[in-house]
C-alpha cells in the first residue's frame, strides 16, 4: 500500500524537445514538459477544452527520452509528485512542482 501513496500517472504529449544533459560520470538527467487535455461540456452545452503542464524529470529513462522522445509525441509516464523551491537572480523565492519519472511508455 505505500506505493500508493505518492504516485502520479500521466498520459499527454510533450510540448518541448527533452532536455537532456550529463550530470557527471556517464550519469544523464532529462527534463521535458508534458500537455494533459481534458474536454468537457458545461452547463451551456458549449464544449470546453483545459490544458495543464507538468515538468517531468527523468533520470533513470534520460537516454530513452534522448532518442526516441520529441515534441508533440504522445507518452504515457508513472512517477512521483515532489516539490522544491529557489531563490532567482531577483532574490524572489521560486515554487517548482515535479513528476519524477519511474516508467514511461511510448504511444
């Protein structure tokens, strides 16, 4: 049951080429973002359309989304929601939600 505890399960199409980069000793990290739809009608009739990003980290699959994965490709990936912050060169503090990716699945 403590697998169920933090685990996000996404299906969308990547907005940007992955970034991947080296982190030190053969070591790769990939960052890309992720466009999940949802369609529904209110209570007009009209149809609405919502789109919301998720930045998506990857180490354990950088190489495959350096290969195989490119904007507009459909993925569906499992992983976990974690949450950061920083301080920017304006020394305003910086609110970062993450999906650390654990599987990902080409469509």
């Amino acid at each position: 049951m403590n697998a169920l505890r933090n685990k996000v399960q996404l299906i969308g199409r990547v907005g940007s080429t992955p970034e991947v980069k080296e982190v030190g000793q053969g070591k790769k990290v990939a960052n890309v973002s992720l466009a999940t739809n949802e369609v529904y009608y209110n209570e007009k009739g009209e149809k609405v359309e919502t789109t919301q990003w998720h930045h998506l980290v990857s180490w354990n699959h950088a190489e495959i989304f350096e290969r195989f994965v490119e904007k507009g490709k459909e993925i569906a990936i499992e992983g976990k929601l974690t949450y950061r912050n920083y301080e920017d060169k304006e020394g305003n503090k910086r609110y970062v939600t993450e999906v650390i990716v654990q599987e990902v699945l080409l469509l």
